[in-house]
C-alpha cells in the first residue's frame, strides 16, 4: 500500500518517528493513548509483557487492533537473536546464541537455518521488526556486553553471517535492523548502564568494526541501530547516537545509506544519566536519527514536546520530512499491515522441533 505524507499532520509524522518500549504493566495498560493519541510509529515488545503465547498473541492483536484507527500501519518490534537476548513466550524453545551457531556453520549453515526459524517464526506472530542480527566483532568472553551474542573474532565472517541472516529475516517479511554501529565489540563496558567509550583510532573502526555494517549497507539492510558509544578522538563526550557529525559523515555520505537510522533506547542508564530522559530524545532528534526508541515510563507527554519544537522550526520541517518518508517507504515495502492473529499450537510444535534440531547439533 502506498502512503502519501502529504496527508499526515505534523503530529502523525512525529509519531511515526517513535518506537515505544512497552516495558511496563502500566506500559501495557496506557496501550490506547500510546497508540491512539500519539500515533506512534511502533512499539518495542519484552519477555515481560507475556506470560505465554496466548498472552503474547493477545497483546500483539491489541497493539494492531488500537492502530486501526491510523492512516499508517504499526511496527510491531523485538529483539529476537537466540541465547540470552530472547523475547519468545515460554512455550517456545531458544535457538543457541550467534556465536555457537557459527562455529558449527563451517559443517552446516547454521546462521541461515537459524535466520529461517526467526524469521517465520516472527512473522507468524505478527512481528514485522527485529533488532537483530548483533554486527559487533566478538573481542571479550562470552558473557560480556556482547560476547556470544557476536558471530566471531573474524570481521569477514561477522560480515559474511550477517549478510545471511538479515537476508533470511527479510525473506520472511521480517525488517533486520542491525546493531549496535560503528561497534560495541571496540569496548568491554555496557550501554545498559554508563555511556562506554572506545579508545582506538578511528581509521582501524573504520577497518575492521564498521566493516560489517558498510556490507549490510551495502547489501540492503533496512534499518541500522546506532549505540550510546563515545569515541573519545572524535565525538568528544557525545556518544555516536546523539552525534548528527557522526551520523551524517559516516552513515549518510561515506556509505550512501538511505535506510534507517535508528536509536538504541535513549533511556538507557547511560545516556539518561548525562543528559535526562527527556532531553536525550531531543537531541536524538536533532542528530538526524530516523526513530528514536525510548522506554516508556509512565509520561509521553516528551512526544508533544518535539512537536513543539517542530512548530517552532528548532526541527526544520525539511529533515523530519526525510525521516518520515524513509519510515514510510519501508511499511510500503513490507506490506506491514494491522491484520489480527490466530492462534496455532501446531505452529508451535513445527518451530520447536526444527529449533531443537538445530540444539542438538550446535550445543
């Protein structure tokens, strides 16, 4: 379906522009207004939202359902990668994390069969988005920051990986949006809780960290997640995710990318810390980011804030409008839609013992 921006108010632009993370049960509770009211572009889904696949079946139809009445349909999101990072209702099993499937890819193509699974079983779900795969370059043990959730050591192969997955998502109509650029591999400390920095000149980022998001780029990703990740010798005290210098010079013009441009949660420990829940957003804004993700707690009102800030032309009209057409271009090429679920248990019983098998061979 095409959509024409011209037909949407300055509010329903802004909103587009927003990922919620619905991580709360009031979260959950405030559904209608999240939706309806501030007509946010998609939403962000956690393992505890759900108790079980009905649960999750049930929010997810909710989610569509409070959409309807919006000229454009709803992303419906996820972090889905196997291994630690699961979000799936209970009653499914977990696939072995990136870095254990592709050291058993060499005797058979885990990564791809792994890809195939989560794609089909994201889109048999109704979830059109998934923040996966991890491009990071594998550097520290396995249960660091990112550790196994990194295919390996090598950066061809993390390219290579990458490239398969994301294309095995897509064949399933499932938007890949890979994480976290230039490269949380670079540093060992954790975004969840203070704003890292890497150290390293940024020629060798550029050889070896970047290198795996420039293929995906260059092989059609959809959305790129950019982390709260300072380099010292070149975003100063900012991170990469709230640097429109940063962005615009490598993303935009080294790489040619015009996909999206996606925050990690500007809410995170880090980044609110320094700069405030509320005010993060804003500068994520006017870093040329194409939607910000932000975990909601309890006040949404920081939504009409940048649409005051939009009326006053402090967010010029002309960049929230690229945005916005980049969003829309990838709904319409997806085909993403507001349609309500069925329930299938014998869906369930497929994906697990197809997940299993591939356990059995990888753990």
């Amino acid at each position: 379906m095409k959509y024409d921006i011209n037909e949407l108010s300055l509010e329903e632009k802004i909103g587009q522009m927003m990922i919620v993370g619905l991580n709360t049960d009031s979260a959950i509770n405030h559904l209608e207004e999240i939706i309806t009211k501030y007509k946010v572009g998609g939403v962000l889904l956690y393992k505890k939202n759900y108790k079980n696949y009905e649960e999750m079946v049930n929010l997810i139809n909710k989610i569509r359902e409070c959409n309807q009445k919006n000229k454009v349909p709803i992303f419906i999101s996820i972090d889905q990668e196997g291994g630690r990072v699961n979000r799936m209702a209970s009653e499914f099993k977990n696939l072995p994390a990136a870095n254990k499937v592709a050291n058993k890819s060499k005797e058979e193509d885990f990564v791809k069969i792994s890809g195939e699974i989560t794609g089909e079983m994201l889109n048999k779900l109704g979830i059109n988005m998934d923040f996966a795969p991890v491009l990071d370059i594998k550097r520290f043990k396995d249960n660091q920051a990112i550790g196994d959730r990194a295919y390996s050591e090598n950066v061809k192969e993390v390219s290579t990986y990458g490239i398969e997955y994301i294309q095995a998502l897509q064949k399933h109509n499932v938007i890949s949006v890979v994480k976290h650029f230039p490269g949380h591999g670079a540093t060992n400390e954790d975004s969840h809780f203070r704003l890292p920095k890497i150290e390293c000149e940024i020629e060798t980022l550029e050889k070896e960290d970047m290198q795996p998001f420039e293929s995906a780029m260059k092989n059609g990703v959809d959305g790129v997640l950019v982390g709260h990740l300072k380099i010292s010798k070149v975003t100063g005290n900012l991170p990469v995710s709230l640097s429109k210098r940063f962005i615009t010079k490598y993303i935009r013009k080294k790489y040619r990318y015009n996909g999206l441009i996606i925050t990690d949660d500007v809410r995170m420990k880090g980044v609110r810390i320094r700069y405030g829940k509320n005010h993060a957003i804003k500068k994520a804004f006017l870093a040329c980011n194409d939607i910000i993700v932000f975990k909601y707690d309890n006040d949404i009102r920081v939504i009409e804030k940048m649409i005051k800030l939009a009326r006053e032309n402090k967010i010029p009209m002309k960049r929230i409008n690229k945005s916005v057409r980049r969003i829309l271009n990838v709904k319409e090429k997806y085909d993403v839609r507001d349609e309500y679920i069925e329930k299938d248990e014998a869906f369930i019983k497929n994906i697990n013992e197809r997940i299993e098998e591939v356990r059995q061979k990888v753990l």
